[in-house]
C-alpha cells in the first residue's frame, strides 16, 4: 500500500480497522520496532513489505520490549486493495507481488499474511502466501522499474 496518493489502499485501511478486528495502522517508529523485533527471532522484514498488522490482544507498539515479549500475538498483513466489482473470494483479481513481499511472507509464513479489501463492497479475504499460490491460476513475473 503506498502511502502517498494511493486513496484506494488508504480507504482499505481505513475499512479494515472500523471492522474492530484487532487491525492497527502502524507508525514508522512502530514499524521500526517490528522490523528489530523480528530480526532479533532471525526473521527478515522489510519495513515497506506490509501496511497494517494485527494484534491478537493491546500491545504498545511504542515500546520495543513490549513488541519483542508479544511478537507472537502480531500479524503483519500487506493489503492489496481493488475498488472494481469482485465477489467475496476475489475470483478474477490480479494483483502484483513485490520480491520484498514475497521474502518477507517466506521469512515470518504465518505471521505474515495479504489482505484484499474490496473497497466498494467493504468485504476483506485474508491468505498467506502459500494460499495465494494454491489459489493462483497464473502466475506472471514481471520487472517493474522506476527511474
């Protein structure tokens, strides 16, 4: 999801938390302390690979130490997020996935998860990568290159 300019994925944020599912936009400083937190496990993340997370209960994001003694109660979720007319399995979605985002879901298996919002119809359908790839009827690498 990026942050700037990209109004849908903000909006499915947004649609994720008000379902009061435990759903928590982190800060840069919280991410921080994930990333730390979980390198510290051996386990790789890359800060830009997810967008929000999940708490299985309150735990203060601000405080790497409160991170670290609850990392097993976070979830790390990378939305991708269509504003088109899907059903609520999102059969027929395409969607790109970055190498970093690919890594990281590798990395932490199901501590990491993607999390398709459909922002016309509010309905969210989480997999773990090895769903994704379950469900995938095609799989097309690309090179996406910016200049």
């Amino acid at each position: 999801m990026k942050k700037s300019g990209n109004t849908t994925a903000n909006l499915a944020a947004q649609i994720l938390i008000r379902k009061q599912l435990g759903f928590v936009l982190p800060t840069a400083k919280q991410k921080r302390h994930l990333v730390v937190a979980f390198a510290k496990r051996d386990m790789i993340v890359y800060g830009k690979a997810f967008d929000i997370l999940r708490l299985a209960k309150p735990i203060d994001l601000n405080s790497l130490e409160e991170v670290e003694a609850h990392l097993d109660q976070i979830t790390l979720y990378e939305i991708k997020s269509t504003k088109q007319d899907f059903n609520e399995a999102f059969d027929g979605y395409f969607f790109g996935l970055t190498a970093a985002e690919v890594l990281v879901a590798q990395s932490l298996k199901k501590r990491f998860q993607f999390v398709f919002v459909n922002t016309l119809s509010g309905s969210h359908l989480e997999l773990t990568l090895s769903q994704i790839f379950a469900r995938a009827r095609g799989i097309y690498p690309t090179w996406s290159i910016s200049f």
